[in-house]
C-alpha cells in the first residue's frame, strides 16, 4: 500500500500508478480544496485498468475533515484512511456507506479503539515513518503487539523499503505494508523534482524531528526552514486559514508544506523516512513493486 502524503504529494499520478502496479493507492486529500480532490479521484479512478483500489486519506486533526470524507465517500472510494486523531462519527459514516474506514495508529491501545469503533484495518506506524509521528517507539517493536491486540488487518508502515522488509513484517503477522518515502522517489509522483532530488541527495543523518504546529513531531529532511523552525523560535505567518481543529500558530505548517510542494526545498518542510537516505535512484514505480516483490520471493 502507497500511504497518504499531504501536501500534494500522493495524488491521482503516484495513486493510479501504484494501483496500475498491483499496489493500492491512496489520494492525500490533506491541504486541497474538495474540488481537486474530487477531481484527482474521478482522474485516478480514469486511468486505473483493471482492478486496482483507490483510498483516500484525511487527516481529523484539519478542520474540513468531516466534509472532505463525505465527498470522498460520495465519489465512492474503494475506501478512506484516516489519521491525526480518531472520532467515532468516521466510523459510522463508512458503515452507513459501505465504505471501509482504516485508521492510522502508533499502539496497541488505539488500534484496539479503532478496532471497537468499527475500523476495517489499522496501519501500525514506527518511529522511522515519514510525515507526522505518533510515537519514540520503532515499527518492529510495536508491531506484534498490535498485532495481539486486533483481530482486523493490520498493515505495518515506517522504515518499509525492501522485500526482506516485507518478508519481516508478514512474518511478524502483519497483512501488508505501507510504504511512502520509497514511492516519493518515483518517476510517477506528484511532487516537484526537486522534491525527490532532495530524497536521492540526502545523506545518513539528514532527517530530524521537527514539532509542527499540528502539535505533533514530524520527520523532515533538514534545510534552511528546520534550522529556521528549531528551537521553538516564531515564524510570521502570512495568512492563517484556520486550517487545523488546534494550532500553536508558531509557524504555518499547511503553508510549509505548500511552499516544498511548489518546488521550493529549501523554505518548506520535505517530511521524509528515517531511512531516506538508503535510497538513491528515482524509478518508475512499477519497478519498485517488481524490485520489492523479487527481494521478498529471494528471501522467502
Ligand atoms: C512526504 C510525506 C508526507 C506524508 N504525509 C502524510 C499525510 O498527509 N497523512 C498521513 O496519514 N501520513 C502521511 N505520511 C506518512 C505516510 O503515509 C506513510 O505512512 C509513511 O511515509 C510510511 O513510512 P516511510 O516513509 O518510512 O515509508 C507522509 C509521509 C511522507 C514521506
């Protein structure tokens, strides 16, 4: 599984792709209008052959969450994938719809929650998982206790880059895996170039830890916006849209994140993988499943 990457990352190219490839995309509806994210599920849904799934991630902690999910099941996904918070209403709207809900979970003792609130699946998210963290704990630690907590799918997600990882994590009891950094550097994914040219030129010890405004940490690749950012310094902020249920208003974190997705690397957060550094060519996605699924057949 291809995971949600806001802001602008995950649309309809890297999503039908990955579903073309015998993967399941998932469309980030973080940070776009409704109508573009309309828009980029009817176009994926377009260039879909076959029978690939198409998901669509929201996050509750934004304010327009409710109505992003309803018009994401109003276009009839394949199903929704929600994470920064959990509420009961999400579940209900997907049963009433018939549309399956999974949500994004870093412990056992929300998996279980998500699990009697009527989730379908949960993703088991470690440490080393690009985007926003949910815990100090690493994917391998925490995941065969969620996977003893939850009778659903659990998908496991963060630090996920090869076949011998994909092996580990169903051997661990895991349904799947979810992967994002290794699809950000694909010939196929919305973001910039130099979005993915930041990825293949990153170093060991290049991402770091920075504390959004969402009120989460998030894993980031280090450039003039963390050092601008680091130490909890101000940052003036342009215009606030009111985009997050709660904001520390220390920086613009949508407005970070729209800046790296217009090409600017250097002035906006590029969240990425602990293990970004491992990875050093940009590829069509379709190789990148074939690679993994030779890895895993080799080690099986
Ligand atoms: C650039 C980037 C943006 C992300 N944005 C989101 C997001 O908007 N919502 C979300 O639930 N997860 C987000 N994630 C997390 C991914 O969906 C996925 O779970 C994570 O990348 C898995 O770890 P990995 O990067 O080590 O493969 C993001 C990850 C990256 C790398």
């Amino acid at each position: 599984m291809q995971g949600g990457m806001g802001v602008g990352i995950s649309l309809s190219g890297l999503a039908s792709a990955v579903a073309n490839a015998g993967g399941i995309g998932i469309i980030s509806g973080t940070g776009i209008s409704i109508d573009e994210m309309i828009t980029h599920i009817r176009r994926a849904k377009e260039r879909i052959k076959g029978t690939g799934y198409i998901g669509v991630n929201v996050l509750f902690a934004m304010n327009d969450f409710a109505e992003k999910m309803k018009a994401a099941i109003e276009e009839k996904v394949d199903f929704i994938i929600s994470g920064a918070g959990i509420s009961r209403d999400m579940y209900a709207w997907g049963k009433e719809s018939g549309i399956p809900v999974i949500s994004i979970v870093s412990s056992a003792r929300l998996a279980k929650m998500s699990e009697r609130l009527g989730a379908s699946a949960v993703v088991v998210e470690g440490h080393e998982a690009g985007g926003h963290l949910g815990t100090e704990r690493p994917l391998f630690d925490i995941l065969p206790e969620v996977v003893a907590a939850v009778n659903i799918p659990v998908i496991a997600a963060g630090g996920i880059l090869t076949g011998e990882d994909l092996a580990r994590a169903l051997n661990m009891g895991a349904a799947g895996v979810q992967m994002g950094t290794r699809f950000v550097a694909s010939e196929e994914c919305d973001a910039p170039l130099s979005f993915k040219e930041k990825y293949i030129s990153a170093q060991l010890e290049d991402t770091i830890l920075v504390k959004t405004t969402v009120g989460l940490h998030g894993r980031a690749i280090k450039n003039s916006f963390t050092d601008l950012i680091a130490d909890d310094k101000k940052v003036k902020i342009k215009k606030c849209i009111d985009c997050l249920k709660s904001c520390s208003h220390r920086f613009c974190t949508l407005d970070s994140l729209i800046t790296s997705m217009n090409g600017d690397c250097e002035n906006g957060i590029v969240f990425a993988g602990a293990r970004v550094h491992e990875i050093k060519e940009i590829l069509p996605v379709q190789k990148i499943i074939n690679n993994i699924m030779r890895e895993y057949e080799a080690c099986r």
